[in-house]
C-alpha cells in the first residue's frame, strides 16, 4: 500500500507539471498558430477562445512603391501596444503588372513582413485590398486593381491620391456610384478574364501562406461594390480557390462599402462556406470631418452580429477610425467598449508609421493614424487592457477608469467558466494601466484558481486544475 500510494503521488505529481506546461505551451502556441471558428468564435488549437485586437497596415501599400512597413522594430513596438493580429493590406496591381506577369519580389517583400510579424506571435490577416477599384478610377482617387482589370466602359483618369481626393468615399457612394456598380458587376461576372485572373491571384497567395502559421486566414476583398448575388458567387469561387491550397484558413467576407457607414444592411445572404468570418467596417458619417453625428455604433454592431450567428461566422470590425481631434477619444472607446463587453474582435484603421505632417497618412489626404512622425500614439487611440485569450468561452468582463481625486486607481475584473484542458486565460494589461507601479494587485476566487503578472508580455495569466467558474481582479 505504501508503495502504491508513493507511485499514486508520483503520478498525481507528473500529470500536475504535464498540464502546467500544456497551459505554459498554449500561451505561446495560441499567439503564432492557427485559428479556425467553431460556435461563432475564434478558436485555437486547444479549443480556448481568442480576442484579436490590432491594426490595419498601412497607408501606403496603395501607391507605388508599394511597399510600407519596413520598420524592423515595427512588430516590437505593436506587441507593447497589445496587438495579437495585423490586417495586412495586399496590393494586386503591385504584385500582377499584366494578366499572368508577377512582380515576385512583391510576394517576397510581403512574406517578409508575415515571418517579422510571427516571430512576435502576431497573427495576419491576408487583406485583398482595393478602394474604389484601381488608382486610374474615380477620378485617380481609387486603389488596388491593375490597370488592365478595368472594364472597358469605365471612364480613367490619371492616378491622383492627392489631399484632393479626400472626399472620394462620398463621392463614389454618392456621386460616382453607378460607375462603382457597373465595374464591379462587370468585373465579378463569370468567364470575365479579370475575375479569373484574380481568382488565380487568390490561390498564389494560399499556396505562399499555407505553411505559414500566423496566417489565419484571407479577407477576400476590401469594400467592393456590385449586385450581392455576384459578390457572393465570387467569395465562394474565391473561398474554393483558397481552401484547394490552404484548406484550414479561415476566410473573410465583407459586406457592401456603404454598409460601413451604419445607416443600411447588407443585401449579401449566406454564402455557405464554412469556418467563415464576417469582416464589416465601421465609420461614422462624419468622421472624416473631424466631427461626430451622434450615431451609436452598438446597433450597428448587433446587427452584424445577428447575421454573422446566423451563417455560423465569427466577427472581426475590419476597419475603423477616426482623424485625431477633440472627440476621437470618445468616439473610438464607444467601438472598443461594444467589443470588449461581447469579446468580439477588431482591426483599427490604422498604424502608418510613415505618417507626416504634409502628406498625412500619405494616401487621399486621409488622416487616420494611430502614431505621428516621432512615433508617437495620437489621441484616436490608447493602449486597453482586454481579454485576449479564455481557457473556457468568453465571460463577463467589467473595467472601471477609477476616480482619480479619492485615490481610486483603475479596476478591472473578468468572470468566465474555466476549462482546464484549454490552457490559460490571458488578459492584457498595458503598462499605462498601472499608473507607475511595477505591477499590478490581483485577486482570484476561487482560492483553488492562480493568477500571475507576466512583466515581460504585460500579461495577467489565470489557470485552475478543476473546470468551474473563476473570477479576477486587477487594480
């Protein structure tokens, strides 16, 4: 009996470390692995239900030379901010200078940025990328497409995407929105050459990115226009095309680019393609205006998710933002406090590191950065604590800015159902959340569950050796 009881104890002691370093090794592998969507949730490979927070990169992938973000601190400087995910636009008249020629150097540059990014555990979403079609439409206000995809009947003009293009999204919802229709619907009709040659484009960078595991998946295309019948045929020829090379890889369906401003819904049904995600954007009416129609995001937001449930997707807000002015700190902590409270996932628009005072985000006279030219973070964005990963599924989640004339710092406290099989649960706490402290106070209940401060990733990580409800506090 004695003998049993030390080879008991032996046991009981080995499963105990097993299972601390599956927790240790989730941590890690649930930053850099693949994702996919089960119950309308990103999920990782131990099943625990991941938040991605981060940005749109950048700006000026859309002009010649195409080729932004070559900052090799660039991915230091996100992970401190928080960012677990990059949406990483894509530039298809950069890569395919005439039907079947590729600059390869293109895809190469763009592979390079994806391994800096997974060598910080920051995922990336593929982003097919385009505004108002190519840089020869709209006045030379548009983006993305080659030259040579643009129907034959559309009017061209030489590429501008000077500050005086910096009404061209009410003027192609507006005023030029037959044209948008009339290139997209043309566009997206089967045995059109460009929509082949796209699709083709499509699988080029699956067979690039299959083995890559920080890619989770690829936004089809950015902000189109067209007959929702057609954009829906397209994204399951695209999701097929895809899913031939790189099978796991999560794909993104965006709605209509008028739909971004909240007022309507999307005509688009259920494309029937699964481990999907739906990518909407958000901005309001006005906010390239520097002000603020008073329009609540949350309605919105519900509505999106309503329809991503109903198809079995997960949402990622693709794009939002807002020019630095007095209200965008308000405006924005509206978007990211609906996100946080349901644990849904966001891309804010966005990180130029190569923003200037002259040309701005150095595209349309656009002005949405989140940093400045010293690097800077301006006042339409500030580091959040937010869950970022849960051993269980998503729980309560409740954040208190403190009052600071009493002394009360800031608070927070998460609630979920832990499931021990799934690793840790991880909360990011920026260093701005501790108001100088070395690090932060933190409670747990029950007395069985351990939560710990990891300085180095600015990271609070929760586990528990039986599945159960666990709460925790950080001030």
């Amino acid at each position: 009996m004695k003998i049993k009881s030390k080879e008991a104890g032996w046991r009981k002691g080995l499963c105990l470390t097993l299972c601390a370093l599956a927790g240790f090794l989730s941590v890690k592998q649930s930053e850099a692995a693949p994702l996919k969507v089960q119950g309308h949730r990103f999920v990782d490979q131990q099943g625990a239900d991941v938040v991605l927070h981060g940005f749109n990169l950048s700006q000026l992938h859309k002009v010649p030379n195409f080729r932004p973000n070559q900052d090799p601190q660039l991915f230091d400087k996100l992970a401190r901010l928080g960012v677990n995910v990059v949406r990483l636009q894509f530039n298809w008249e950069a890569f395919e200078l005439q039907p079947g020629v590729y600059d390869e150097s293109y895809l190469d540059y763009y592979a390079e940025i994806v391994s800096r990014a997974a060598a910080r555990h920051i995922h990336v979403l593929v982003d097919v990328h385009q505004d108002a079609f190519s840089r020869w439409t709209l006045g030379g206000c548009g983006e993305g497409f080659p030259r040579w995809a643009i129907p034959a009947d559309i009017p061209q003009s030489t590429p501008d995407n000077s500050a005086k293009c910096a009404n061209w999204g009410p003027q192609a919802i507006l005023f030029s929105r037959n044209d948008m229709e009339r290139a997209f619907n043309e566009f997206m009709t089967p045995g059109n050459p460009a929509r082949e040659r796209y699709l083709v484009m499509l699988e080029r960078l699956a067979q690039r990115f299959a083995q890559a595991p920080n890619v989770i998946g690829y936004d089809l295309l950015n902000e189109p226009f067209g007959s929702a019948d057609k954009l829906t045929r397209l994204y399951q020829d695209g999701a097929a095309r895809v899913r031939a090379h790189h099978p796991d890889a999560i794909v993104f369906v965006e709605p209509e680019m008028w739909t971004g401003i909240g007022l309507q819904a999307t005509k688009l049904g259920n494309p029937g393609i699964s481990n999907l995600a739906f990518a909407p954007h958000y901005y309001d009416v006005l906010i390239y205006f520097k002000a603020w129609s008073g329009l609540r995001y949350e309605p919105v937001a519900e509505r999106n998710r309503e329809l991503a449930h109903s198809w079995g997707a997960a949402v990622l807000l693709g794009e939002f933002g807002s020019p630095q002015w007095m209200l965008a700190p308000n405006y924005i902590d509206m978007i990211y406090n609906d996100l946080e409270k349901f644990g849904e996932s966001g891309t804010q628009w966005g990180y130029t590191q190569e923003w200037n005072p002259v040309t701005l985000d150095g595209w349309n006279g656009e002005n949405l950065s989140v940093v400045n030219d010293k690097g800077e973070l301006r006042n339409n964005f500030s580091a959040r604590p937010y869950v970022r990963r849960t051993a269980g599924t998503y729980g309560q989640w409740q954040k208190s800015a403190g009052v600071s004339w009493l002394g009360i710092g800031p608070s927070l406290s998460y609630s979920w159902q832990h499931q021990p099989e799934r690793g840790r649960t991880e909360l990011f706490v920026p260093a701005s959340f501790l108001q100088g402290k070395a690090q932060p106070q933190i409670s747990v209940s029950p007395a069985s569950a351990r939560c710990w401060w990891q300085s180095v990733d600015q990271v609070v990580l929760c586990t528990a050796e039986q599945a159960g409800a666990v709460t925790v506090t950080v001030r």
